[in-house]
C-alpha cells in the first residue's frame, strides 16, 4: 500500500508553534444549506409531527409504517434480542453493563442543607431529570456500547424513563443494540433516526413523548438538529470527529502504540490520531509497525486516510513539554503511556478521559473499564466533561430565612437593590424588616 506519509513535528523548530496551531485547527464554518435542510424539517416535525415521522422516515430510511406506533419495538421485542444472541456476546454485555453502572454510582450526587450562624437554612435539591432520550446510530452500525453508556447514567440518576431512538435502514435493525437497551433499562425504543428523530425528541409527538435532554452520537445531520434544539431541550454536547493523544516516555511496545493509534483513525478520516514523545528513535520504531500492521487492518482505508491528513508525530524535549503540549490541545482521548503515569498527571488539565500506563488501551474505555466513552471533542475538553449522572441531576437552591436572618439579609438586599434603581426588590425586602426603612 506504500508508505504513510505523516506529519512530523519538533517542538524546537521555529515554525512548531504554527504548525501545532494547524494541527489543532478544527473546520468551525457552517454548512448553510445543512443548516437550513435541518431546520425546516425540524420546524416541520414540530408543526405535524407523527406524520412528518412518517414521511421523513420512509424518505431518508425506506422503513414504511401506517403509524409512529408502529415503529416502536416492543418490550418483548427487546427480551428476544437478549434472549438470542451469542451467549459470549450477552456476558461481555452484562460485564461491561455492571462496571459502567459501578462506576456511575460513585457519581450520584445527593441534596444537601445546612443553617447559618443566623439560623438561616440554605442548601442544595438534587432531582433527576423526568424524561431522557438517547440516540443511538442503526442500520449496519451496531454500536450497543453507546447505548450503555448514555442509558445507564440516567437510570442512576434516577431518570423516570428513557426513550431511545436508533433508526433501522429498510428495517435493518441490530440485536446486540436491542440487548443492550434491555440490559440497561431502556423504557421505550423507536425505530427513527436522523434530524426528524431529534425534533420528535425535542418537540414530542401524539406518539412520541416530548424528552428534557438529548444524549447520543449520530452524523452531521443529527449534530446539527441536535444544536438547533438546544434550549428546548438539554443536550450532552454537540460531538466531532474522535481524537486520541498518546504521549510515550519509549517504554511501551511500539506495536501496542500503533494499534491504539489506529483505533480512533478507523472511526474516520477525520479523527485525529497524535503520539508525543521525547526520542526520535523511538518514533521510528512506531512508524515502522505503522507500516507493517496497516496492512492488516479491515478498516485499512479509513485509517491511512485519517493518519496522512489528521495524525502526526511530535518530538518534545521531555515528557512534561509533552504534557503542556496536550493540555493546549485538549484531547478528548489521553494515554500517558510512561511509566511513572501518576507522576504525569498533576500536570494534565485539559483532558476527556485519561489512561494511564502502557495496560491502559483507549479501547477499554470504549467499552468496559466503567468510565462514560462520551467524551468531549474540539478541545472542549478545556470547559466540558464527560457524559455522567450530573448530566441527568438538576440542581435547585434552597433558601429559608429565619425571622432573626432576615433582618441581616433584608438590609443588605435593600441597599444593594436601590443601589442597582430597583426599588420594588427593596421594598419587598424590608417589608419584613422589623424597623422597615424609611
């Protein structure tokens, strides 16, 4: 297939600063037409919805149905997908299952009060959210870790029903997605995807009931309904092509490197695959099982594609450049693939996820390790955090004066309000002064 032709950077060149700078760079104009494509069948599920479904789902899906209800699958439907599937897929399944719910418990947050030195009580309700909808991508991909991942948070939050989405191209439909939206307490799934699935999720239906947030990854299409919605409903994030940033001190088989790698070039051409490290020679030797594993690769194709236009090689002077380097570039995906990790990683703060230790494979993460694979991309890792149970918890703030606290509280609102020309806020504080203001 000849040899890949990859970006090579030194952090010592003169040019490196613009030249990460280009790296880094995501694609940020807007599609108008898509834009616009999105919009008007958004507006146009909100104004007819069922039969909108319908239309778009038989245009886009060539999935024919006389209803919206009969495109959901029934809770009997799911039993059998579980039922009939490889019994080692069905463990690794409910394995993977019981480490992300483990996981996601340590996460639950809790309500919370407590009194002032003036008897004042003041805290925090913690209340799930009541209806949340997860997108799941269909047809002949089959991505039932996804399913996992964003149903199972909602359920330890607490979240009363979850509605799930996964389109089935002329009624391709995968049983591992089935099984695992039984295994993880999917309450109700409908056979829809695209912007159409979205805007029903986001406006409701007679048939499909009106959701608080949206979760889940999809195509541009479901990105750009996804944003267009947000306000109506809360949205996870609006995610781009899978990146990985793997920093190596040249402890770890160059083999094992190459392959983590390539598991986020297969996604897409797009992705962004990096390896930092502060020995040349060391790249080498990853460059060369590059070379001689991409051969291999079913997803060959995609990969080379990914690596020549998004992936690169970067020599640091130490590991700590390394580091300060990663941080710039906020990767959704970090290996520090050293041998001393812990000691890396007060100095990592912008990050998705971060996997520590040549054992440690992105893979894992994808999958099983327990921790949310939905990930922040586009270095939005610098002010956003995986997908997890607070996404799924509304915070309220508790406020009870006291009759001794609101004589301390009522002054200081009166003052601040008419300094801010608010006289109806002020009034309405020292009405309950006992010495109400002249």
């Amino acid at each position: 297939m000849g040899t890949i032709t990859m970006q090579w950077l030194d952090s010592a060149a003169g040019d490196f600063a613009t030249r990460l700078a280009r790296l880094g760079a995501r694609r940020d104009e807007l599609d108008r037409e898509l834009e616009q494509t999105v919009a008007a069948i958004v507006a146009d599920v909100a104004q007819r919805g069922d039969a909108a479904v319908l239309e778009y789902t038989a245009r886009f899906d060539r999935l024919q149905a006389d209803s919206v209800a009969a495109l959901e699958v029934p809770a009997e439907r799911l039993a059998a997908a579980l039922a009939g599937i490889d019994p080692a897929r069905r463990e690794a399944l409910e394995f993977a299952a019981e480490r992300v719910r483990g996981y996601h418990q340590h996460q639950l947050q809790q309500s919370w009060q407590y009194r002032d030195a003036s008897g004042n009580l003041l805290g925090q309700k913690i209340t799930p959210l009541q209806r949340a909808g997860i997108y799941v991508p269909g047809g002949k991909a089959s991505y039932p870790s996804s399913v996992l991942m964003n149903a199972l948070p909602a359920k330890v939050a607490g979240v009363s029903e979850i509605v799930m989405v996964v389109p089935a191209p002329a009624g391709e439909l995968s049983e591992l997605v089935l099984a695992a939206a039984r295994i993880a307490g999917v309450d109700r799934v409908f056979t829809i995807g695209g912007a159409q699935a979205i805007a029903a999720l986001a406006h409701g239906t007679a048939t499909i009931p009106a959701v608080d947030k949206i979760t889940g990854p999809g195509n541009i299409y479901v990105a750009t309904a996804k944003r267009q919605v947000f306000g109506r409903v809360g949205i996870d994030m609006v995610a781009g092509p899978s990146e990985i940033l793997i920093i190596c001190d040249g402890s770890t088989d160059p083999d094992w490197v190459a392959m983590d790698l390539f598991s986020q070039a297969e996604h897409d051409e797009e992705a962004q695959a990096l390896l930092l490290c502060p020995d040349p020679a060391y790249l080498d030797r990853v460059q060369d099982s590059i070379e001689r594993l991409l051969p291999t690769m079913e997803r060959g194709a995609i990969i080379r594609a990914c690596l020549e236009s998004r992936g690169a090689f970067i020599r640091t002077a130490d590991l700590a450049e390394a580091v300060a380097i990663s941080n710039q570039l906020a990767p959704e995906h970090l290996e520090l693939s050293v041998a001393d990790p812990q000691a890396l990683l007060p100095l990592v703060t912008n990050a998705g996820a971060i996997f520590m230790g040549a054992y440690t494979s992105e893979a894992l993460g994808d999958y099983c390790a327990g921790p949310n694979h939905v990930l922040p991309t586009a270095r939005s890792a610098r002010f956003s955090s995986p997908l997890g149970v607070y996404d799924f918890q509304k915070r309220s703030s508790l406020i009870m004066c006291s009759e001794l606290g609101v004589q301390e509280l009522g002054r200081a609102a009166s003052v601040l309000a008419r300094g801010e020309e608010l006289t109806a806020h002020a009034r309405s504080a020292e009405m309950r002064l006992d010495k109400p203001e002249p």
